[in-house]
C-alpha cells in the first residue's frame, strides 16, 4: 500500500504548466492560462477534489484574483514553499482561504504577524495603513477576526497611535464605514478625547458639516470618560456641536439630548457615599451661615442692562455674576422686554444663544411648568422657547414637588399650600420629600428630602422680601424625613413660587431645580 501524501511537499516547480501531464487549466487575468495537475492540487485541499472529482470541471476560473497571487499561489502548492510579499498578500492569503489550504493559511498568518511584531513607535503610517485595512478585509471578506484583533492590540499599545495613525485615518472620517470607526473607537477607547478633538477641528474648518459619521461617533463614544478627562473640552466640543446643527432641528435635538444623556450617565457613574444613621448628617444650625443655606431668588435686577438691545442683553447677563441661573436670565429678558418698551421678539437664534449660556454657565434646565405659568402676553415667548430650547428645559432635572406645612412638634401637616399673608407675617417651614439624583444607595430609616424655613423680613416694612433657607439640623426635621448636606446644597436649588386665584391667592412652594 502506497504510503499517504503529506503536504506541503516538493512535487517540482517545473512541473507547473506542463503540457504533459497539466489536465486543468485556470484561466488568469488578462486572458492568460496556467495549467496544473488535478492530484496535485487536491492532495491540499478536499476543495480541489470536490471540484475535479465530483463536479469534473476541468476549466477553474481565476481572474478573481491578481495573475502574479495564483502563480505564487500554485509555486506553493507545488513547491511546499512560497515567498510572501506585501502587495500580493491580500490574494494569496484569500486564495488559501477559498480553497482551504490549511498549511498554507498558517504560512500566511506567520508572515502577517511577523509584519505586525515588528512595528513601534517609529512605523511610518502607511505600513501601519497596510496592516490595519489588509486585517480589515480578513474580517469582512473572510469573515477571520483574529488579523484584526492582532492588529489593534498592537496600536492600542501604541503610546503615540494617536499622532501616527489615528490622527492620519481619520483625516476624512465623513468618509469611513461604520466597521472603520468601530475600531477607531476600539483603538482610542482608553482615551477617546483622541476622536472627539478630530471631529471638533473638522467642524470648525471651512465646509464642516455635521452628518451621520459625526452623528455615529457621538453616540458610541464614551462621552462620561471625556468628561472625567477633560471638561472643559467638553463644553466647548458641545458649544461647537450647537453652531454645526442649529440649521437641522433633528441634529440640534439629537446634540441636546445626548448633552443630558451623558451628564445623567456620569452621575449615576460617580461614587455616591452612605452614611450610617442620621447622627452623622445632623449640622448645628449655627454651624452654618444663612448666606450658605438662603435658597436663590429667581429675580433679575434691570438697572445694570438698560440702554441695550435683546441680543446685546444676553451676551452681557449671560456673563454677569448678577445673574445667578437659567430662571434669572428667562426673567430677566422678560422684564427687560417690559422695562425697554421693546417689541423686538425672542427669536429661535436667540434660544439657541440662551442654551449656550445655560451650557456654559453650568447652570440646571428650567422645569417645562415654569413655562406654563406665565401670563398671556407672554405666551409666545414661552412657546418660542418650548418649540426651539431642547436644552433648556426638563422634567429629569427639575422637580414638582409641594412643600408641606410643619406644624407643632415639628409634625408635617395635610397643608401643601398658605395664604400670601401668612408668608408676610410669621416664620413657616415646609418639608419636601426628594431624593437627590447623586443620592444612588440611601440606607438612612424614612425619607429623603429637605426642610425649608421661610422667614419675612418685618423689621423692613418689605415683608413681600421674604427669605427662604435650607434647614441643616437634623433636629428639627420632622421623623421619617432626613437630608443628605452632601447633595443638596442651597446654591443649587432655585425656588419657583406657584400661584393660585381661586378662593384667594396662595403660594404653593413647589417646582425646583439643581445644579
């Protein structure tokens, strides 16, 4: 019994395209013709014999691939030996993969990974390119991962990758698949500020768009670790994602929403602490100064912008310390209309403006019922800013909670409302169950939430300039409610009075907002 075949073997390269005992012809590119030996060719792969024992083709069409690849390709097969060179790589290591020539497929695979160990920090782009889009056409054409993998591992240890490759690749990112910026992505995971400044240079050059690469990268970025990274970068990449979309209410609305979605998202990411009982939270009341504990008014003062026109208003009160959160500025448009006798209305640009200054300013959205309750003639007003401020205003940062009295015994009673004259005459505190959004795991006994002491100033004969502070001592609190002083701070909530008319006008201290 013949002893069986084992390949690779030598079966003589001058055998190759021999008129003697060549019974297959494989036709090339550009009409040229090769013949081989059908028992050669298929002691390397069932392949072969499938297609010249079972099918009986004696004509394999090979102008698939380039002329030069089959010839070294069959020199392989013939020889046990090959010589692999980069530009004919790709259709060599493709043919052994159609054909399943397994000893070959690991030829190749040794010279490629040979190619990826020797890269540094010192490889010019284009081998790096080579390697990287011949990895990619394994994956997608043969359906191998394992080039990919090989290759971006390399880059990711990289220290420079950033400057000799990504920066290079990504120069047209408008242009790449989505599979190109998935390892993009991949390859700058651990710091994908890299991508982010690329795309806001690109958006700030002469025809920058935003489009649906722009889009892609956005929403599989890791937004929450650039913002741990780099903040301020991030406000600014934003700023420059609002000038790129305010032509596109889509886009505008897709960039506004994904600015909340990542602030929520690295909230919810940033540790939050758990104390023990309610001793460790009680503060001495006298620990704390009332400047420290008074809630912000949402007033804006006029005498400090009149003369100015409405855009020259917002660029000045959208920098002025005077100007303390995003109701003051609202309000203060409003009263500066009013007091300017102008009738100049508040257009979509200018929304667009205020959401810059909100953004910049690092300021809370507004509550959507804020907008609710505003007289009639300023109604379009409200509805300019509902139709074209998507940043300006949510239910998630804001709240619509109402206060209820605390009574004798520091017990809270069934009153979520009072009379305006009871505001005017003597102290009151309202209990408000809330659980602040950085407050994650609370193993505290009862509710979350805050107490409020509202104080008319009688010595002033202005009682209507009633003051309200943050209450800190747990003592007073009433049982079953308690705070949690490391979230809830007095300058970031913003108190906004609620008014009823019927059976006598009322506050109800309901809606608020943080920062």
């Amino acid at each position: 019994m013949a002893p069986k075949v084992v390949v690779p073997a030598d079966f003589g390269i001058e055998n190759l395209h021999s008129q003697f005992h060549g019974n297959v012809v494989l036709k090339l590119q550009g009409g040229e013709d090769m013949k081989a030996n059908s028992l050669i060719l298929s002691y390397h792969s069932s392949v072969f014999v499938h297609l010249f024992l079972e099918l009986q083709q004696s004509v394999l069409e090979m102008e698939d691939f380039v002329g030069e690849a089959v010839k070294s390709f069959l020199g392989a097969l013939y020889s046990g030996e090959i010589q692999l060179v980069r530009h004919l790589f790709r259709d060599v290591n493709k043919l052994c993969h159609v054909f399943k020539v397994e000893w070959l497929s690991g030829r190749c695979w040794d010279y490629f990974t040979g190619l990826v160990g020797d890269v540094s920090v010192h490889t010019d782009y284009q081998t790096l390119l080579f390697l990287f889009e011949e990895a990619r056409f394994c994956m997608r054409v043969m359906k191998c991962d394992k080039f990919v993998d090989l290759v971006v591992q390399k880059i990711c240890g990289l220290e420079n990758r950033a400057e000799i490759f990504v920066e290079p690749y990504m120069k047209n990112y408008c242009e790449l698949e989505t599979s190109q910026l998935d390892l993009m992505i991949q390859i700058t995971m651990t710091n994908p500020l890299f991508l982010l400044k690329i795309m806001k240079k690109n958006l700030e050059s002469e025809g920058g768009v935003f489009n649906a690469a722009s889009r892609y990268l956005l929403e599989n970025v890791d937004l929450c670790k650039c913002i741990g990274d780099d903040e301020a970068f991030f406000e600014e990449l934003f700023d420059v994602l609002d000038s790129a979309t305010k032509s596109s209410d889509s886009d505008a609305l897709f960039v506004n929403t994904l600015y909340r979605k990542s602030m929520r998202e690295l909230k919810k990411r940033q540790p939050s602490s758990c104390s023990s009982g309610l001793s460790n939270i009680a503060y001495s009341v006298s620990a704390v100064s009332s400047s420290s504990t008074e809630i912000a008014h949402i007033f804006c003062p006029f005498e400090p912008f009149r003369g100015l026109n409405e855009g020259k208003f917002l660029d000045v009160a959208g920098e002025s310390p005077l100007v303390r959160n995003l109701y003051m500025l609202i309000e203060g448009f409003l009263a500066f209309q009013d007091n300017s006798n102008s009738e100049e209305l508040l257009t979509p640009n200018m929304v667009h403006k205020i959401e810059q200054i909100r953004r910049k300013r690092g300021w809370s959205r507004i509550s959507p019922e804020f907008l609710d309750l505003w007289d009639d003639h300023d109604v379009e007003v409200a509805d300019t800013i509902k139709e074209n401020g998507c940043d300006l205003t949510s239910k998630e940062e804001s709240v619509r909670r109402v206060g209820k009295t605390v009574g004798m015994g520091n017990k809270i009673s069934k009153v979520n409302k009072c009379k305006v004259r009871d505001l005017f005459c003597r102290p009151l505190s309202f209990a408000f169950h809330f659980k602040h959004p950085n407050t994650i795991d609370c193993c505290l006994p009862g509710k979350c939430g805050f107490l409020l002491k509202i104080t008319p100033d009688m010595k002033s004969g202005e009682p209507h300039k009633f003051k309200v502070n943050l209450c800190f001592d747990q003592e007073v609190y009433p049982e079953g409610l308690h705070i949690h002083p490391e979230f809830v701070k007095a300058d970031k909530i913003h108190m906004v009075p609620l008014f009823e008319y019927d059976s006598g006008m009322r506050y109800g201290l309901a809606t608020f907002t943080w920062n």
